[in-house]
C-alpha cells in the first residue's frame, strides 16, 4: 500500500502506548513485509431468542460491538523474501517475533495491563485499539527444529473514544516512518528533503539505514526514513 506520493513505500506499524490517553509512546513494531489484505469486521448484537413451538423472531437490538480489525503477516527467517526490511532480515525468527509481542502483547506493569495501541498502514488504516487474539503459525524449519518461517494472525479490538482518534489523526503527521527503494542516480539529501521537506536530517537517516557512505546508494535498497529528532542534525 502507497500513500498520496506513489513513490512511497507505506509499512504497517504498530504503535503502543503506556496510558489512553496516548502521549507517551513506548514503542513500535514495523511489519517487516506488509500483509496481503486486512479485514474489518463490524458486528451488532441482536437477541434472537424465540417462544417454543414458534418458526417466526423478531430480533431485538441489544448493542453494537466494537470494530476489529485482523491483519495476517509473514515473519521470516530465510533473507529469501523480496522487500523484507533489513534492520529484521538479520535478525531471526525468535527475535522478530519478541519485539512484535513486547509492543503489543506485554504486560504494563505500570498500568497493569496490555498497552493501548495504534495500527497504521498508508491512508486506509488508523486504527486505535488493543489486542483481542494473537495465533502464531509456525510453518518452516531448519534441520535442528528451529523457527524459519512464522505466520502472525492478530485481532484488534477498537477503543473508540474522542481521545483515540484525535491521536490516530495526530500520529498520520508529515513525521511519519517511510520507506523508499532508491532507483539510479538517486541522492540520500534529495530523498530526506522529499520527505520532510528538510535535507538537514540525511545524516540521521544515514544513521537509522547503517549507511556508510550515505552519499552513495546502490541501487535497489530500500531506504528507512524514521521519525525524526528535529533537535540532531
């Protein structure tokens, strides 16, 4: 999924919050490959109860579930899948999987509770909630049993208040995370001032990217542009 500039490759990410009312972030998880398709499900719950002996029901409203919204994505393992983010194509399955649970799945001891959260993908997705149902699907493995290839199907359940979506609003800000593939001839300053409309913070992507020599990108690469610190240069 791309944003309103085509040339911009939009990553899922997840963000998680401490409290609800969304102003601390403690952390965040980008699917390293982006899921084939979402599903949004709405659900009204209707008394559907009849009298014995009576083919006939006249469902009653009883109240409106909360919106859930089900992604499915590829946790790999082999450095075989095209598009796979570097910073977790060196990284194995275990290790991917732990930074996906400890955004949304781990305790807040501060709060006694899972941390809220943000899912955001491009404009379709901005979706404030918590996590309702986490399945891991493992399905390849190397000759000593370990993990190769994982499938994660996680279920959100909205929190919908004024609060929420004021944040999901605030968090699709021009600060947002991009990725961009560089094609030839492409120049790291260039590509930074596209984004931010500053080409000050190249260093700082150079930094988020591992680039030695930020001046030269092969062609190909796919290059992270994070949030950034306007204070560092």
């Amino acid at each position: 999924m791309a944003d309103n500039n085509s040339k911009v490759l939009s990553k899922l990410i997840i963000h998680s919050f401490e409290k609800n009312d969304f102003k601390k972030e403690t952390g965040s998880f980008t699917t390293p490959i982006n899921p084939e398709t979402f599903t949004k499900t709405s659900h009204i719950e209707l008394e559907k109860s009849r009298g014995h002996g009576q083919p006939n029901t006249n469902p009653k409203y009883i109240s409106t579930a909360p919106e859930e919204l089900k992604i499915e994505f590829v946790l790999d393992g082999t450095k075989t899948m095209e598009g796979y983010v570097k910073k977790y194509n060196d990284m194995d399955v275990h290790k991917q999987l732990k930074e996906f649970t400890d955004c949304v799945y781990q305790y807040e001891g501060k709060i006694h509770r899972p941390r809220f959260l943000i899912v955001r993908w491009g404009s379709e997705v901005r979706f404030p909630c918590l996590l309702s149902h986490l399945d891991v699907n493992y399905s390849l493995f190397k000759p000593n049993g370990d993990p190769l290839r994982v499938k994660v199907t996680a279920t959100f359940v909205k929190y919908e208040t004024d609060v929420a979506a004021a944040a999901a609003k605030r968090i699709s800000s021009p600060d947002l995370t991009h990725y961009q593939v560089a094609k030839q001839g492409d120049r790291l300053d260039l590509m930074t001032f596209n984004i931010y409309n500053d080409s000050n913070f190249f260093l700082q992507v150079a930094r988020a990217n591992d680039l030695t020599t930020p001046r030269k990108i092969k062609p190909g690469t796919e290059i992270y542009f994070p949030p950034i610190n306007k204070n560092e240069e």
